[in-house]
C-alpha cells in the first residue's frame, strides 16, 4: 500500500491562509493599514479601484525597510515583533501572527516601495502570486508604498466570492478604514476611492476624529467616560439615552489600541442603559480599554477583532459602572441607586451615644376649659 500523506507546497499553503486572513479586499486594507501605524507612520493614504478588487494602494511615511526586509517581509511567519514566545504576551501592537503580507502576497500582484531615512535610495520590490518577482534600487520617500493589484487572480474560486457589488465592497472597505481611524486621531488618514475623497481626517484629538467620522450632529450626543482601575482603564464617550438607535451603526470598542467584538461587554453597556432606552434600539459608543498586555490574548482569530481577557468578569462589572456613573453625572439616571449603594457605617466605641431620649415634663394643673385659658385663647383670635 503507498502512503498517501504528504505536505502541501508552500504556495499552496499561503493561498489557504489567505482566504483566512484575506477575505476580502477590506481586510487586505486593515492588515496593510495596521503595520503601517506599527511602523510610526503619522500620516496614512489608502486608495482602492473598483471596489479593491483591482487595485489597493497604502502610502505611509513610516520606518521604512532595507532591502532585505522588504524581501523578507513577505516570508510566512516573517514579524519584527518578536524574538521568543514570551514577547507573545507583551505585545503592544496590532499583533504578531506574520501572515499579512505573505498572505496578500499568495493572492495578488504586489509591488512595494519603501526607504528608510538613513538610506539615500529606496527599494523596489515586486512579488506575484507569491513568488519573488525582482527587486532594484528607486528614488523615493522615506515610509513604504503598496500597491496590490487583482486580488485573488490567481484563485478562481476565491476571487467570485468577491464579484458581488461594487458598493457592497466600498461599505465593507470603509467600515475597516474607520475602525482603525478612530483608534489613532493621532495619525492623519486620507481614504479615496479611484483619487476621490471619502474621509480626509487631519490628526485631532479624539471626540475631533469622532466627529469627523460620524457627522457633527454626533458632538452633542456624546458623554464622556473616563475611569481608571487597577483592572482596567476606560475613556472615551457614550451617547444620551435620547440618541439611541434601532440601527448599532455608532458602536466601538477598542483595547491596547485595537478594535474588538465582545458580546459580553456589549451586555455591561445595555445593562446601563436599563430603563433608559427601548428594548428596540441601543446606545452608541466609543470605548478605549486599557489592559496589562499580558492579561489580553488579542490573536484569539486570524482576524483579530476577537479578544480574550484574563479578567473578563471584572472587566464587565468595571464596564456597566463607568458607564451607569457617566450618565448619572449628566442628569439621566438618579444620583442615588439603593442597591449599589455603599454604607459606611462607623465603629462603635463603648462611650459612643447612638440615641439619647429627651426628657418629659408635664403640667398636673393643665385644664384646658379654664376661664384664664379660655379668655387668652379668646383675645388671641380678636387680635387676628
């Protein structure tokens, strides 16, 4: 009998990761755009051509890369973040897995120009479908600048499950690019679609990038919560009960810097807002957690929008109060809630006066039908 087991080559393999990691072109834009902000980029640009199928540009003025690091950077598992599994666990970036760019890479055209600002040239790289194309000197800006033309060409049977609308993908593509925009106000963003403007968001501060993302009819909507613990730190804003939604389209969560999905936080959130909205609608949101790096497993998923905490009761707990006491504090729940309430109740010592009854003293010669009670009763009403 001939064995029958045998490993898949690499191409292969990298072409079924893609589809795990890539699904779509907006997932392609929110790896790309993830290292480049890992990168210290300060100013981002993305642009993408009918609906990112065709073509997807990320421009960044970042660290750059030498030449063999952009070769390097499209090997599977190739990652600047760690050297040993410990650096796992101490992550303060978008994540670790290496996977992106050799992903994109399997399913695409790739050409990558980047310099570093202590080289005088840049570097060309070009990679197809995963192979190394060529790679030369070019002049260019310090940062790196992808272009990924046809994604999934080289993959039929991926590629038709991206031939739905172009709208369709433009929605999904700025659903992304505004998740990470709203994490960063401190890095200046620019999303176009075929060089026309969608979002240009300058950097600002964070309730600026809120409202530069979501309108300026958001602004007066918007509670602040700020709440520091030794669990967990939360800022950001809530909404008023009065702007609640039957649509969740105003709701992000964030942690060390990255969005998530938490359907238990999303319960802590409605749990404050208890009688204050109609079961119908929900509350918009802006939250940033802030955790020990070590108490958040953030690579749970190959899309890393699922998180695991460490102390995610608590987190849940800490969550529901910040935000019942942020609308407390503006007027739409009652200053004193009974059963949340803490007593202090004071230590008793043995000369401690608890209760001290007055003294009664009586009359034995009241008579109220007296003629000298009688009379000065009488005088008392004459005079009124």
């Amino acid at each position: 009998m001939s064995d029958r087991i045998r490993l898949l080559p690499e191409i292969i393999s990298n072409q079924i990761k893609a589809g795990e990691v890539v699904e779509y072109p907006s997932s392609a834009i929110k790896e790309m755009v993830e290292n480049a902000i890992d990168a210290g980029a300060t100013k981002v640009t993305v642009n993408f051509v009918n609906g990112g199928r065709d073509l997807v540009q990320i421009v960044d003025n970042g660290r750059g890369m030498s030449p063999i690091d952009a070769r390097m950077a499209f090997e599977c598992h190739a990652t600047s973040k760690i050297a040993s599994l410990d650096d796992i666990y101490a992550l303060h970036t978008f994540g670790f897995r290496g996977e992106a760019l050799s992903s994109i890479s399997a399913v695409s055209q790739v050409e990558l120009i980047t310099r570093q600002a202590d080289s005088e040239v840049g570097t060309k790289t070009l990679i197809n479908g995963g192979e190394f194309v060529s790679q030369s000197p070019v002049a260019t800006n310090v940062g790196s600048h992808f272009q990924v033309r046809n994604l999934f060409y080289n993959t039929p049977a991926r590629r038709k499950f991206i031939n739905s609308k172009e709208s369709s993908l433009s929605t999904d593509i700025k659903r992304e690019f505004r998740r990470v925009a709203l994490c960063h106000p401190e890095v200046s963003c620019t999303l176009l679609n075929n060089g026309a403007p969608i979002y240009i968001l300058p950097e600002s501060s964070l309730v600026e990038r809120i409202v530069g993302i979501m309108g300026n009819a958001t602004r007066r909507n918007l509670l602040e919560v700020d709440v520091d613990t030794s669990i967990v730190k939360i800022k950001g804003y809530v909404g008023r009960p009065a702007a609640a939604k039957q649509k969740n389209v105003e709701q992000y969560l964030f942690v060390n810097g990255r969005y998530f999905r938490s359907p238990q936080i999303y319960r802590a959130i409605l749990k404050a807002y208890d009688k204050l909205i109609p079961d119908i609608c929900s509350p918009s949101y802006f939250l940033y957690l802030t955790v020990e790096p070590d108490r958040v497993d953030v690579n749970v998923s190959p899309h890393k929008t699922e998180v695991r905490f460490a102390d995610a009761d608590d987190i849940y707990q800490i969550v529901s109060a910040a935000v019942r006491g942020t609308l407390a504090k503006s007027g739409n729940v009652g200053a004193m809630e009974f059963e949340r309430a803490a007593v202090e109740i004071p230590v008793m010592s043995d000369d401690t006066v608890v209760y001290a009854e007055p003294k009664v003293s009586d009359n034995a010669d009241y008579n109220p039908f007296r003629e000298d009670y009688v009379s000065d009763a009488g005088a008392g009403e004459d005079n009124v």
